[in-house]
C-alpha cells in the first residue's frame, strides 16, 4: 500500500483553500503564450518592484564582512535593532517603548501566521475576529491553531471599514484576537482616530488581544496613519506587528517586529520564537537598522506610489470602473463594472492587454452568504511609473 502522509483536521482546513494566485496563473499562461512574458504588466503580487535603497543595501554587505564567524544571531534581535526600533517609535509616533517591549521577526507573516497558535485554545471554541477581505495568514493561522475565524466583511456601505457592534454577543465571549491592519490591505482605507478607539475599547470589553498589523502605515497619501499605542487604553490588550517590506522595499530581507507594552502577551510571543526559530540573520538586522533610521526614502516611495495611481486612475474611471485614491497602502480596490464579474474582467484585462490583477473574490472569503471581493478587482501598484502609464494607455485602446 503506498504511504500517505496525514495532517491534521486544521491542515486540512487550509489546504482545501486554494492559493490565490493559481487560478490567475492559469490565465497568465494563456497571456504569455499569445503576447510574450515581456508584455505582460504585473499588478498581481504586492512585491515592490523598486530598488531597496542603496544605503540599506550597503549596510547589509559591510554587515557580512564585519561577521568574518557568522554564529547564531539573538533571536529576539539585537540590541541595536531594538534600539532602533524604538527611536522610531518615538520620532514617529510619539510613543515611548523600551527595547524589552520589542522583538524581532521574520517580517510580519511569520508574526500574523503564528500569534493564532500561541493565544487561541482550539479546545474552547476560541476566536479570532478578522477583517474580510484581509491578509490571509490571519485566517490561516487561526485555522492551523484550530481557532474559528469569524469574518468582518468590509463593504462599500460600511465606508469600508468593519462594524465591531455588528458581532454577536456569543462570539465576542469566545473571542481571543482582533486583527486590524490599517491603512487596510487590499482597501486602502485608514481607520480613523474614532474607529481606532472602538477597536480598542472593544477588546478591553470582552478581554480580545488586538493584533494591529500596521506594515502598511508608511505609504499614506493624507493624513499619517496612527499607530495603536498612540490610541487611549491600547497599551494592555495591543501588540504591534511592522515591518520593512513594503517601507523600505525591503520584502526579500524578511525582516519586521512585535511590540507590547503588555509584558506576558509579548513574552508568549517571544518564547514560542525563540523555541521555534533562530533570530532574523545579523546582518539582515544591521541592514534594517540603517532603514529605520532614515525616513528620507520613504518619502521618496509616497511620492513615487502617489504619482503611479494617479497616472492609472483615470483610465479606470473612463473604463466605467468605480475607484478612488486610497488613503493608504500601495493597492487599488476597484469596482467592477455592472455585468461582469471580477474574474472576467482580470481574464479580459491579461488576455486582451497583458496587464494581470487580482479578482477581488479571490481573496475574500465568503462569509454570512457575502463574498466581500466579489465586485472588485485588486491592483498591486507596484510597477514602475512608465510601465504604469503603459498600462493606462493600454487600458483606453
Ligand atoms: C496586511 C499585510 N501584512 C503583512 C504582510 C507581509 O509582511 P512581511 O513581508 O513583513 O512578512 C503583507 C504582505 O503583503 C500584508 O499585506
């Protein structure tokens, strides 16, 4: 008999959902036989396509040469890193933190993925209350962990945002984790001040860990995106998740961090990393320290984002599609056109114009008979001014 491995029920869980990006593959292939890989324009993956910036990256090479033994890095970070960390904080925010109330992580997928499985108990029913459409490590680690998730749709008559009074009394007993990610990814909408304190005042209420996922809160386009400590009674049931990737395109160095005013919640985290991974490589560490002490790149990145959406907007809206400037993060979330469907429109857009996106549906999950994606198509920014004029260009032909 031939050996078949098995995993468990919650494995099974994420596997029966399949990854996103495949069905869309799929249609690529058909696009790059028919124009050539070259002319295909890739709005899909949210991978900047810029250059990290270069003084990163020589930090990062000094930092190899000046290791001559590599050993293992602290895997709770550096000093320095931490350090750095909290200057930033502090310039950034205003808000105070100690290098003890910050950890290093693998970025912030490593920290969203793993948080279900240190705080939710499969065996009580336990919660995690996330936002839909949202990041999917979210619901996949929760579904790992053997958590329920219990979806927030984010609709266009909520202003895109989810409704906290909406969640029922039964689930809010059973709820362990809030996540939030603002300004939100795919949307590209901000929670205000107001919406961040119901959040807050939320999960004090029914004793919820609020997981902001605030990797996002460099690329704004307005007003700064609050950070949730800046937020009243967020330091006790808040930790902050961020992250270099998309700040200072920095995906490929994988390098982010946690931070708690919490002191137990922050060190659960922190022993299930320590127990489970070495520490984010020293000289990807020194690279980010670099990163987070300069803030110069990071208005070039805005100005640069800022100028692409803008560049593409007016085609969309002239193609009959329903989209506004987000206030933050480097995605469009555009309404489709009565009559068709997302996916029809992506498949029309790759095949007919070489340009790739994302159904909307895709990366939502349906949930109380909605699928909050079912009428968007999601555009990554992340291509370069030029190409993105192309694809506008494209676009009214
Ligand atoms: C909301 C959100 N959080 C986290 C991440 C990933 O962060 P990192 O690259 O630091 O793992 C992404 C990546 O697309 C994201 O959209």
């Amino acid at each position: 008999m031939a050996f078949k491995a098995r995993g468990s029920e919650n494995l099974e869980k994420i596997l029966e959902r399949p990854y996103p990006f495949d069905a869309v593959d799929a249609v690529k292939e058909k696009a790059v036989a028919k124009h050539g890989a070259g002319f295909i324009i890739d709005f899909g993956i949210g991978d900047p396509s810029d250059e990290t910036p270069e003084e990163i990256r020589e930090q990062c090479k000094k930092a190899v040469d000046a290791r001559k033994t590599s050993g293992y890095p602290e895997s709770i970070g550096s000093t320095e890193f931490r350090e750095a960390v909290c200057s930033w904080m502090k310039k950034r925010s205003n808000v105070f933190l100690s290098k003890e109330e910050v950890i290093a992580t693998y970025g912030a997928k490593y920290a969203c993925f793993h948080i279900p499985l240190v705080f939710l108990n499969p065996n009580r029913g336990e919660v995690a209350l996330i936002p839909n459409p949202g990041y999917p490590p979210y619901s996949d680690g929760t579904m790992l962990a053997g958590g329920k998730p219990y979806y927030l749709n984010i609709l266009p008559e909520n202003g895109f945002l989810p409704s906290f009074d909406s969640i029922p009394s039964e689930t809010a007993k059973n709820a362990r984790i809030l996540f939030l990610s603002s300004p939100h990814s795919p949307t590209g909408q901000m929670y205000g001040k107001e919406k961040l304190q119901e959040a807050v005042d939320f999960c004090n209420d029914n004793n919820v860990i609020l997981v902001s996922d605030e990797c996002y809160n460099e690329l704004f386009f307005g007003e700064r995106p609050l950070s949730i400590l800046e937020i009243a009674n967020a330091e006790q049931c808040s930790i902050v998740l961020n992250s270099l990737s998309k700040r200072s395109m920095m995906t490929g160095y994988a390098v982010g961090f946690a931070a708690s005013k919490n002191k137990d919640l922050l060190h659960a985290f922190e022993a299930v990393t320590r127990k489970s991974v070495q520490g984010v490589p020293s000289f990807i560490q020194d690279a980010a320290v670099a990163a987070w002490r300069d803030e110069a790149h990071c208005e070039k990145m805005r100005a640069e984002y800022s100028a692409r959406i803008d560049a593409l907007l007016p085609a969309l809206k002239q193609l009959g599609c329903k989209v506004e400037k987000p206030a933050g993060t480097f995605y469009l979330w555009v309404e489709v056109p009565d009559g068709k469907t997302p996916m029809q429109l992506s498949e029309q857009l790759l095949v007919e114009k070489g340009i790739n996106t994302v159904p909307g549906n895709l990366i939502s999950h349906t949930f109380n008979g909605i699928n909050p994606g079912e009428h968007f198509l999601r555009f990554a920014m992340v291509q370069s001014i030029e190409k993105t004029k192309e694809a506008a260009e494209r676009l009214l032909k």
